[in-house]
C-alpha cells in the first residue's frame, strides 16, 4: 500500500510536470498568433548527454505515457546518439546529436518514424560562413541525412562562460549569429552562411521532386533524364563538394529537366 501510494504521488507529480509547459506553448501560440497547438510538432526534452543507463533510470517510459495520453507532446533527447533506440525503444522520439551524424545514425532513427538532428555542427565558434554554410546546408541534409538542428536560440544577456562559470558545463566560446535591435535584427556573417546552406537545401530538395514526380511520366526520354538527375544528386558529398558548384549544377539540372517536361507534354510539371 505505501509504495502503491507513493506510485501514485510521484506520477502526480510527473503529470504536472510533463503538461507545464505544453501549457504554456499553448498559451504563447494563442498570445501571439491565435495558432492552434496541434499543427507543431512540440518535443520536450528528457535526456541530456547522459548515459544510456541513466536514459533508462530517469523512467522516460512514464513521462512518454502522460504525454501520449494527455498532449502531443514528444520526447527527445541530446547527445545520445544510435544507442538510444536499442535502450528504450518506443519512448524517445528523437536525438539531438552532440557535433557530428552520420547517415546511419539517422537512418535508425528514421526507421521507426523518429528524427535525428544536431544542436552543435559546427561546433560553437566559427564565424567562416563558407563552413556554416556546408554545415547546415548540404552535408547535414544530403550527407548526413538529418532532420535539422537546432543551433539557433535567443539570449537576452550575453553569458561568458569563462569568466563567469569557469570550469563548468560548456567551457567553450559561443558564437553569435545575429543581435537583436530596437525594431529589426543585425546579421553576423555566421547567418549568411546558415541562409546560403539553406537555399542549398532547396535546390536539392526542388531538384529531388521533380526528377521523382518525372519518372511517372509517359516519355521514356523524361524518364531517362529524371533518372540521371537523382543519380548526380545522390552521389553527391556534402563534405567535398563546392557549394557554389552544387548550386550552379542543381541549377543548371533543374532547368535541363523543366524544359524536356515543356517541350514533350507541353508544360513543366
């Protein structure tokens, strides 16, 4: 009866704690938008960096249950990378990798509908927007075939690590990819290599569609071209290649195929 009773405390407990802020999001989208909560996907997270034993001991299966039960809601974690699915199956929805992914760390957590990102590729510090922009843009979406990151955060004062908690978690020079001002924002170049990796993304991502809703064509020479347009995009290596090369080429493929689509069936699809 007592551990009954006190079962029952703690999951109390762990309801208010898990609907909190779903509450909340709730609130800010109504405040700000009038949006309805249910067209986001809202993740919170459980694990941070811990071990995979320590994913298992915190009981995130219970947590997972109220959120099913209750929101929306879904867990993610950071830092735990392709083990976790093999430790708690069905409970964490998604990871946020520490640094860097690799195809088949994603291709694990796509396999059961989850999604895999990264909060720290690049590492924070580089202000090269060349390397900010094949970071976000190519490698991380084609190469490492990830769902995102989240990089991107608001700080209202400006906290310096080393003079201010020297020794603790997270003993690295940040960066910052824009300031905030009275009405707009001020870009740092770190942002313009995020934009570009973006518009690189597109590029794939339009290129990608095309080819694929080509290949239902009825003229096998569309066909033909579609094939050979997703067979360059897939050897593709975000690691390697120049960005500026890509963009010209997926440019360039793009319109090859819309003009063969215009000129056999008399408009591109």
């Amino acid at each position: 009866g007592t551990v009954s009773a006190w079962t029952q405390v703690v999951d109390e407990k762990l309801e208010r704690i898990a609907l909190l802020p779903y509450l909340l999001f709730q609130k800010m989208l109504k405040k700000y938008g009038n949006l309805d909560p249910e067209d986001y996907i809202v993740y919170r997270c459980q694990t941070s960096e811990t071990s995979n034993y320590g994913a298992i001991n915190l009981h995130p299966d219970r947590l997972s249950n109220v959120l099913r039960e209750k929101t929306s809601v879904r867990l993610f974690s950071h830092g735990m990378s392709d083990a976790l699915p093999t430790f708690s199956p069905g409970v964490y929805e998604m990871d946020s990798a520490a640094s860097h992914i690799t195809a088949d760390v994603s291709r694990i957590w796509h396999s059961f509908g989850g999604r895999s990102i990264t909060y720290a590729f690049p590492f924070p510090g580089p202000e090269n927007p060349g390397l900010m922009r094949r970071a976000v843009g190519l490698e991380l979406y084609h190469t490492q075939r990830a769902d995102g990151h989240m990089m991107h955060g608001y700080v209202e004062n400006q906290l310096n690590e080393f003079t201010k908690y020297p020794g603790g978690d997270g003993d690295y020079r940040t960066f910052c990819l824009a300031y905030s001002s009275g009405d707009s924002c001020i870009n740092r170049i770190a942002i313009i290599g995020c934009r570009e990796g973006y518009d690189d993304v597109r590029y794939a991502t339009l290129l990608k569609r095309q080819a694929l809703a080509a290949l239902k064509s009825k003229h096998v020479l569309i066909v033909r071209e579609a094939t050979r347009q997703l067979v360059w995009l897939e050897r593709i290596d975000g690691r390697k290649m120049d960005m500026d090369a890509f963009r010209t080429g997926a440019q360039y493929r793009i319109l090859i195929l819309m003009n063969l689509i215009n000129q056999l069936e008399g408009g591109a699809k």
